[in-house]
C-alpha cells in the first residue's frame, strides 16, 4: 500500500510502498478516503527537537482521518458491517490504570498516539483497536469527519466551561484549533469572542468562523481594545496559541475570577505572572486531546444543530501532492489541510 513514511531523521516525509497493516483480534482494518494535516504532523515533518526525542523512525504519521472499514478481528466482528464509514480516536488509553478506570482516558497514564507511538492514517489502510473507532452520522460529510480530531481538542477547550453570555477571549484564533474554538464558544452563546491573532490570512479566518472583535496583537494594545468595548475584562479565556506572551496578555486581559483553559503547548521555561493569577483568582485548567468519548458526543450534536466550521478547510490535495499540502501548512497561510487519498 500507498504511505507516507517518516523514513530518515531529517526534514521531509516521503511516499513509500509499504505492507498493508496486520489486524488482531480486537482491532479493525480501515480503508482511509481522506486525511488531515494536524500540527503535530508538520513538526514531524519539519524534524524538531520534540519529534526528534519523540518518533521512532521509520514511523507511517498521519491521526486525523476518514476512512471505511475493510476488515474487523474476531472479538469485534460482529460490532461492524464492512464498507461502513468511520473515523477514529487518536489516543489510544490503556484501559487498566486508575484514570481509565474513573472514565479519565483521556488523561491515561500510558496513553500512546496513533502517528506518533505507533503507525497511523497516511496510508491506503490502518490498523486500529475498534474501541477508538467512531461512527459519525451519514448526515456529517467526510471532509468534517476528517477534522473530528482537531475539533475535539476544539470542543474539548471551548466547552471547558459555560460560555452562555460570557465575554470571551481566545489567543492563536487563527490556527486551526483556535478557529473552531471561535466557532464554537458563538455556537454555545458567547456574548462576545475576541480572536488575537497575528497571522492577517488567519485573522481573517477567525472573522469568517465569527469572531466579533478580531485583535492584531502586533499593532493593537489589549487593554486599548477593552477600553474600548466598554469592558473591564473577559469571563473566559481559551489559549490555543501556545506563545507564551499571548497567555501573559491574556491574564492581564481577564476579568477577577475568570477561567482560562490552556490548550497551546506554552514552552515549559516561558514566565508567568502568577501573582495576577492569584490575586485576581484566576482558575487554569490544562487540555489534553478529546474526552473519551463525550467531546466525540458533543461535537456530532453541534453539527447536527447546525454548527458551521466549514471555513476551516483552506486546502484540499491529491495525497500525491502532500509536498504542496506540507509546504502550505509550512507558510502559515491556511487552516485545515485535507489529502485525499
Ligand atoms: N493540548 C493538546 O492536546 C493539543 C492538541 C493539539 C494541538 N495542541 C496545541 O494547540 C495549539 C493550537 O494548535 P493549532 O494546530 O491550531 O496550532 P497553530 O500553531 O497552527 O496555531 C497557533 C496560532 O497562534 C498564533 N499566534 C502566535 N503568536 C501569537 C500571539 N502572540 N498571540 C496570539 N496568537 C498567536 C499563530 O499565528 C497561529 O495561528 C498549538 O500550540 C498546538 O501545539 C495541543
Ligand atoms: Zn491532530
Ligand atoms: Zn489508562
């Protein structure tokens, strides 16, 4: 079969002929229609110091899919029809320590990620156990089943807490996850979101996904831009950038009491002010994936009501132009990037 093969450690990510996955008896066989390219896909690609401590190679990437299935091993035979369309859960949880057994598998102490631990979906086929197989009503089209993975990481962040009326400030709105999140905190009845982003192609995709304020933080001051909302600070913050001046402007934007759930990956050695955060009585809560399987519940009922995040898509390719697909998400300029396969 087809794959694309972390093949060298070095910059790139190359086509390979490789055998088609072995099933055992818990897991399925899924034949992909349509990939995506998540961030953690480009850092691999790009060779950095994580993928470098982190992927072994040669490694199939790739954890964001839509596919059929092909084949099911004997325990689960009988839980799926063949050519049935499907997606998947990107963690895998071990099932057996003390956060799976209290319904915290997202937060397993041996979690291991398709793609990155072990072979994933840029490939004709992949091997998965059928316990994070996920079933997506015939309603949802394939291009947003490809993107349930970063849109739970959406979900999972937007929905932290009640946002009903709430003012609202997400940091990266731009990137992919940030984007969905502004859709989404509209959806669940935000009184208003403010999206900063300093990429101008992904302000302008966070106007289009409904941001009601869009902030440059390069030329505009946050405190200005409250002022002049008439606000004295924002009830919820979602911090999808990772940048770590952008979460320091976001605690000085929040109002007392407010919450900010984390989900960019802040470097470990950026400051923080934690006086601000504890005299205004800040609560933080860290994000980690989709909520096995709650998020997954969430975000088909949003579509089903009518959520729109479609923008998102920017690109779509031929998996035989990955490279194209690969250097778009390189420039910055897009949101989600689709291979079909
Ligand atoms: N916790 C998890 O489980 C999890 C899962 C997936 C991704 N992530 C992380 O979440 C973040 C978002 O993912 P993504 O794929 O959308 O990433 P991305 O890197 O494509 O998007 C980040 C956005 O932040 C913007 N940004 C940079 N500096 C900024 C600043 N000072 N102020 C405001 N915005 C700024 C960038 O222009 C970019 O558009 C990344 O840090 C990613 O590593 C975490
Ligand atoms: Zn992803
Ligand atoms: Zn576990």
């Amino acid at each position: 079969m087809k794959a694309l093969v972390k093949a060298k450690p070095e910059r790139g990510l190359w086509m390979q002929d490789m055998p088609i996955p072995s099933i055992g008896p818990d897991d399925v066989l899924i034949k992909i229609r349509k990939t995506a390219i998540c961030g953690t896909d480009l850092h691999i690609y790009r060779w950095d110091e994580w993928s470098q401590k982190t992927i072994k190679t040669p490694m199939i990437i790739g954890h964001e899919y839509v596919g059929e299935i092909a084949d099911a091993g004997a325990n689960v035979k009988h839980k799926f029809t063949i050519g049935e369309r499907v997606t998947g859960e990107g963690h895998i949880a071990c099932g057996e320590c003390r956060n799976c057994h209290r319904g915290w598998d997202h937060i397993c102490a041996n979690n291991y990620g398709v793609g990155v631990h072990r072979d994933g979906c840029f490939a004709e086929y992949l091997s998965i156990p059928a316990t994070n197989v996920v079933r997506i009503s015939e309603k949802i089209e394939d291009d947003l089943c490809s993107i349930m993975d970063p849109f739970g990481n959406a979900t999972h962040t937007a929905l932290s807490f009640n946002l009903l009326g709430e003012d609202v400030i997400i940091t990266g709105a731009g990137g992919p996850i940030g984007a969905m999140c502004v859709a989404i905190a509209k959806f669940a009845g935000a009184k208003s979101v403010f999206a900063v982003e300093p990429n101008d192609y992904r302000r302008e995709l966070a106007k289009k996904m409904g941001a009601d304020v869009c902030v440059n933080p390069l030329k505009e001051d946050l405190q200005e831009v409250l002022k002049k909302h008439n606000l004295i600070g924002f009830d919820i913050g979602l911090e999808c950038s990772g940048n770590g001046g952008a979460f320091n402007q976001m605690v000085t934007a929040m109002y007392n009491g407010g919450s900010i759930a984390l989900l960019g990956i802040l470097p470990s050695t950026s400051p923080v002010n934690w006086n601000e955060i504890i005299f205004k009585g800040l609560k933080l809560k860290g994000i980690y994936g989709r909520e096995m399987f709650e998020t997954w519940y969430k975000m088909e009922a949003m579509l089903l009501a009518g959520l729109d995040i479609k923008p998102v898509i920017t690109h779509k390719f031929n998996v035989d132009d990955y490279l194209k697909g690969f250097e778009v998400m390189d420039s910055g300029n897009c949101g989600k990037v689709i291979l079909e396969w």
